[in-house]
C-alpha cells in the first residue's frame, strides 16, 4: 500500500511534519554547503617570492632587490637570478645586464604582513610548479561525491534513512576531523575525498526523508524550502570564513559542531514509508499513529490488517509486473524521440551542473573581498529559487530555463568586456550570471522528471543526473584557468550555459500537459514538436485534456469541507502562495515497485 492512500486521511503536512521539517530536516542540509565550499577558504594564495637563506640577515625589501627579479614592475614569485649569494654583496650598475634565472631552489617566502596568516598553499608550499594541487583537492572532493551517492543510496534502501544518514554524518564528521590534522597535501587531500563521499548524501537523506514524510501536494513546496535551507547554509558558511581564517580552525569549525546533530537520534522518525516496504507494519504504524495524534486527526479503523493485506496484494501485483517486463537505460534511447529527449535532457543537465558549482567556486575570486563575493553569490539564490518556483507555474518549463541559461552565460561573456581594474563591474556581472543559473538549476529537476514517462522515471533521472555530476571533476580545471587569466574560465563556463540554453529549446513543454506514464506514451510526447513552438513563450492552456493513461500535474484544487480548503481564484487564475504550496510535482526520488524512494542518483 502507498502511504500517498494514508497521509490525506491524517494529514499532509500537518503539525508533526512542520516540526520535523523545521526542527530536523532543514536543518541536516548544513552539513552539505560546509563540506562542499569550506576548502575554496583553505588555499587562499599570499603573496611570495624564492626564499634565499645566504640573505636573511638582510631585510625583506633587501632581499628581494638582490635576489628576485622584476616583471612588468612586480617582483617574480617563481624565479630568482643565479648568484652565489655568500659572495654577493650588491650587483649591477646603469646599463648592466641582469645575471640569469632560475626556480627556486630552496623554498619560498611568504607575505604574512595581511590578514592571511593560514593557508595550505602557506604551509604546504603549494605555489608555482605545485599550484594545481588545491584543484586536484577539490577533484578529490568531487570523485568521491558519485561514489558516496552510490554507496549511500544502497544503504539507504538497505538499511533505511535514519541509520544511513548518522551514518553519513560520522563519515563527514571524521573526514573534517582528519582534514584539520593533516600533515601533508596528501593526507589533506584524501581527506577531502572522504569529505566528498557524504556530498550530496547528506543532503539527499534529509530530503527524501521530507518527501516521505509529507503528501504528494507538498513536494514541490519542501523542494523549495530545502534549496532555501542549503543556501542558508551556504551564507552562514560567508561569515564563518571571515571570522576563522585559520585553515585548521575552519575545518574544525565547519565539521565538529554536527555532532550535536547525534541528538536528533531520540526524535527522528524512521522513513514509515520505508518500513512498510520491508513488512514492518507495527513499527510504522507506531510511528503513523504518532502522526496522526499530533496532527489531531485519528488512523482508520481496522488500518493494521487492512495496512498488510493491501500491501500483500501490491507486492504481488509489482513483483508479477516487474518479472514480465525489466526496464533498462536501453529504453532511453530505443526510439527516437526518446532518445533525442534524453540527449537534449542529459546535456542541458550537464551544462547546468557545471556552470552552477563552476560560478560557485569561482565567486570569492572576483571582486576585492572574497568573503563578500560569496556572501553575495550565495544570497542571490534565494530570490532565484523563489522566483523560479512562480514561473513554472505561469510560463512553464522550457522558457524559465533556457532563458535563465542563456542569462547566464551571455552576463559571464560580457565580462570579457569590463576593464580589469573594474572589480565591481565584473562581480555585478557575476552576480545576475550566478541568478540565473541558481534558477534554471532549480527548474530542471523537475522539467526531467516531467519529460521522462513514468515507467522509467527514476532510472532516466539517475542516468542524466550521474553523467551531470561527472562534470564536476572537469569544473575545478576549468577554474584554475583563472590563475593566469581571471576571466577565461567564467567565458567558458558562459559559452557551456549558452550551449546548454539553445539545447533546451529543442524540449518539449510539460506546463498543462498531461504526463506519460508508459514507454509507449513518452515516445509520443512532444513527436509532434515544431519550430514555431520555440518561440511561444507562454504556453496555451488547452481547452479538453488528453487522454489516455496520463498523470495530471496540474495544482489541485483542495475538495470542498477540507480544512486548508482555498479560495476559489478568479479567471485569470491567480497564483496564490497556499495554491503552490499544494502544488502536485514529481519533485521526488525514484521509487521501487512498493512505493519507497530510492535514492540512486546525484541530486
């Protein structure tokens, strides 16, 4: 039996919910925004030149003179001449060439005089030919995020949500821990990875548990408010970094303060959905009943014994279908719009992934104060995700997204027209790019999940979704571009979100459509695609629905004596803040033959 038959009865999204959505839920997607941009703040780059042990008795500015040469005015931060400082006293007179170069030999001095004081780059000595080491840790972070998916998402449907998840959380919690310890790059670096195998489990579990917790009307609804939480997160992590501003104190500080999360033991619930699947009817009846007292409403009579034979007769009748029919990625692409769908559906996804974290991780660089730059680029995704979330409902899918992208990338490529010496400019620039992918980010989960028919929803979602994910370990190069030319890897990440935009355009619009539910049905949808359709920014609402045996995602009305029963809204209709939030959405994770959500797939 689907719990979707049960929750009407004692409440959607009633007072248990709400408390352990804003008490719990909410609050486990911190640990993700910490883990995943804490170390952007760690291999901050200070000023430094080849360190000459002949000349330390010698003053800084002495040193430099004899030792470093000049480039374009600045000292070099690579090379020093060739000399036997223990003979030198001074060299060179008006006309007199400069000795030869070479690398520095014998390590590297660092400016301290600034507020930086701490830094892998400063203690490890990652400059010059070892500069691509904090990328190669931010690939390290990103490797590990598909394979803690996977790994994660097994014990998840294994061992159910609530182990998986504290699970999780020690994982993260160690690998902060071992971060903070670290004695060399390397020790640092494995670390990280064992930070990014919980990146983003441990934001999936709390929100699956969410999903399962509410009625289908209000998935959409906490899909919003979890992106809200994480960017909170994101924002709070802004401030952190400015004050701690030793890298050992930031790990600590961004990793240990979650064990308090081991409290939450006693008061999360298991995932009742997931019970139910593995026949542990008492238990989550134990736990609906909890439900259903603290929402003021009462379960069914007799709901035990009709709870299991309902759920026997489901079982039988999946497993029966599942054994005459086994659906593969095979199916993705067997006919041809399928196939196109699924192509435009998994590049778009990919362009939308990269730009997004790539802007993410490029944010402190711009401007004068990084702090202050990923603050901002931070907090414009909150408008975003709002905003996106009430045009989906009014001009669809397709154009809210691509028009974001292309937003996105057409602001990162103008940057290349912005003087260097205009910071704020360029970070203006940054700030409308990071927006506008913040909002198509947020739009196309839902538009895949629309596209692809409910037969081979999940898999379909997992397949774009991983494949998207994989360019996270291509997005921290394309970053450290930025080391010689600070706009090189923002043009590149605007040309991919253009790219990604004109991609999307070719999808069919899921805004008052009725949804497939077979293979059969997905090859029709959108067959009858023209040109012309692109340019129709607003889509019609057609007069009589299809037919067939297509899901309706349209916003349901609440029935007539139902107690958030709403007004009735007026033609035109009129978007209402209660209407969205009951808004039906297919906005959750791939489910089994039982019903439970699985969570196999980068989200």
């Amino acid at each position: 039996m689907d719990l979707d038959d049960i929750l009407p009865q004692i409440g959607e999204f009633g007072k248990y919910q709400k408390l352990m959505l804003w008490l719990i839920c909410l609050p486990a997607c911190f640990p993700c925004g910490f883990g995943a941009f804490n170390q952007l703040f760690m291999a901050d780059i200070p000023n430094h030149w080849c360190r000459v042990p002949a000349l330390s008795n010698l003053t800084v500015e002495a040193r430099k003179r004899l030792a470093i040469p000049q480039e374009n005015g600045t000292f070099a931060k690579c090379a020093r001449y060739a000399l036997n400082y223990s003979l030198v006293e001074d060299w060179g007179g008006p006309g007199e060439p400069p000795p030869p170069t070479e690398p520095c030999l014998e390590g590297f001095e660092f400016d301290t005089s600034t507020s930086l004081h701490s830094s892998i780059v400063l203690d490890f000595g990652l400059v010059c030919d070892k500069a691509i080491y904090p990328t190669l840790g931010l690939v390290a972070l990103n490797v590990g995020g598909p394979l803690g998916v996977y790994g994660f998402g097994c014990l998840n449907d294994r061992i159910g949500r609530k182990r998986t998840f504290f699970l999780c959380l020690t994982v993260l919690i160690v690998g902060g821990l071992l971060t903070a310890l670290s004695p060399t790059f390397w020790w640092w670096a494995a670390s990280r990875f064992v930070v990014g195998l919980t990146i983003p489990a441990i934001y999936q579990i709390p929100f699956i548990i969410s999903l399962e917790l509410v009625g289908p009307n209000y998935r959409s609804f906490i899909t919003v408010l979890t992106c809200l939480f994480y960017t909170v997160g994101l924002i709070m992590l802004a401030g952190i970094t400015y004050l701690v501003r030793d890298w050992v104190h930031l790990s600590l500080l961004t990793s240990a303060p979650f064990i308090l999360y081991y409290l939450y033991w006693f008061v999360l619930p298991e995932s009742p959905r997931w019970l139910l699947a593995k026949g542990r009817f008492e238990e989550a009846a134990t736990i609906l009943e909890t439900l259903a007292k603290t929402n003021g409403k009462e379960l069914p009579a007799c709901f035990k014994q009709q709870l299991k034979q309902r759920m026997s007769n489901k079982r039988s009748s999946s497993e029966e279908a599942r054994l005459n029919r086994n659906l593969g990625l095979r199916d993705l692409c067997a006919t041809p719009n399928m196939r196109l769908k699924t192509v435009l559906i998994t590049l778009n996804w990919f362009a939308n992934n990269m730009v997004y974290v790539g802007l993410s991780y490029y944010g402190p660089s711009l401007g004068s104060n990084q702090y202050l730059s990923f603050l901002l680029s931070s907090a414009v995704e909150i408008p975003s995700y709002v905003a996106a979330w009430l045009l989906i409902e009014r001009w669809g899918r397709r154009w809210p997204l691509c028009l974001c992208m292309i937003l996105s990338g057409i602001s990162c490529i103008a940057t290349v027209l912005v003087p260097k010496e205009n910071d704020q400019t360029t970070l203006v620039l940054f700030l409308v790019s990071k927006s506008a992918i913040s909002a198509s980010f947020f739009i196309i989960y839902p538009f895949a999940g629309e596209l692809y028919p409910t037969a081979i929803r999940g898999l379909g979602i997992g397949a774009s979704a991983y494949i998207a994910g994989l360019g996270l370990i291509i997005i921290p190069f394309v970053t450290y571009l930025g080391s010689d030319v600070l706009v090189l890897p923002i043009i590149i990440m605007g040309i991919i979100s253009v790219l990604g935009g004109l991609c999307g355009l070719r999808l069919p619009e899921t805004l008052h459509h009725r949804l497939p539910q077979t293979l059969e049905e997905g090859e029709e949808f959108g067959k009858d695609f023209e040109w012309s359709d692109c340019l129709r920014c607003r889509p019609p609402k057609p007069s009589v629905a299809l037919s067939g045996s297509y899901e309706d995602l349209e916003m349901s009305d609440v029935k007539p004596g139902d107690e958030e029963q709403l007004e009735e809204s007026p033609e035109p209709r009129r978007i209402s803040m209660r209407r969205l939030a009951r808004q039906q959405s297919v906005m959750d994770t791939q489910k089994t033959a039982d019903g439970t959500m699985n969570m196999t797939y980068w989200f």
